[in-house]
C-alpha cells in the first residue's frame, strides 16, 4: 500500500530504472509516514560524497511527538548498497538523467522509498504522452458505451 505517490514523476521524465530503498529516520517521523502524513510531490534526490540523499521530502511532524520532533523537510539518507549507488551515479552524470522518488510505502513494517532513473521529458514528449492518454480514455469511453 503506497503511503505517497509521485505522479509528476511519470510526466516529467521516461522511468528506465526502478530501485527499492530504506529512508535513514528519526523517531516520530515513522509514526506520521505511516499515518500519510508524507510528501514527495517536491523531492529530488543527490548523490553525495559516496551517499544518496533525498531532499525536499516532507514528512509532517507527529502531533503527539515531544518538543524534538525532527524538521519537516530535513534531508534524509537513503540506504542503499554501494554498488548500487555507483551504478546510478555513472547514470546520472550523463545528459538528462535524473534520480526521481516514485512512492513511498511500508513493507514488512519498515518504510520502503521507490527511485528511478528517470531521462527528461521534452515539451513535445510531454505534449504526445497527453496525446496518448486521452485518446486511450476516449476509446475506453466508447468501448464502455458500446456495451452498456
């Protein structure tokens, strides 16, 4: 069950390569994902000295927490295995590569984040997918009405 979604993402870029990952947390902050009270609608994510970060991530803070309850939008580590991290770094530093969150969601009790390699979206890619999109739903349309 995805605790948040990323929808942007799929406009944005062209998904090529899905990774699972832990998020690096600090006391309340599992209460509040766990009780959707996240975003992802505005993160990004940073390859850093060897580490990967996502920043911009807004994860509410617990009402019934204490007086450190940690900042909304701190920047939080990704665990992630080393060779891994080299794969999408060689990735990203090409021309139009991106690292993008996709969902954040809890398997097995723990909170889980899924990136992808993402390659940017020109005006008129975007333009097409619209394109596709909605001429697919008017066939659906017109399928539904045929049957009904």
């Amino acid at each position: 069950m995805a605790l948040a979604k990323n929808k942007k993402a799929f406009h944005e870029y062209f998904i090529e390569d899905k990774l699972e990952a832990g998020i690096e947390l600090i006391g309340s902050e599992v209460k509040s994902i766990k009780a959707s009270q996240v975003s992802i609608k505005e993160a990004f994510i940073r390859i850093i000295n060897g580490e990967i970060f996502i920043m911009g991530m807004s994860v509410v803070p617990w009402n019934f927490g204490s007086v450190y309850n940690p900042e909304e939008r701190r920047v939080r580590k990704l665990l992630i295995h080393k060779k891994e991290i080299a794969k999408l770094h060689e990735k990203v530093s090409q021309k139009g590569y991106a690292i993008v969150p996709i969902s954040v969601y809890q398997k097995a009790g723990r909170i889980k984040i899924e990136i992808a390699l993402g390659k940017g979206k020109t005006n008129y890619d975007k333009r097409d997918t619209l394109a596709k999109k909605d001429a697919k739903r008017q066939i659906d349309r017109a399928l539904k009405d045929t049957y009904r």
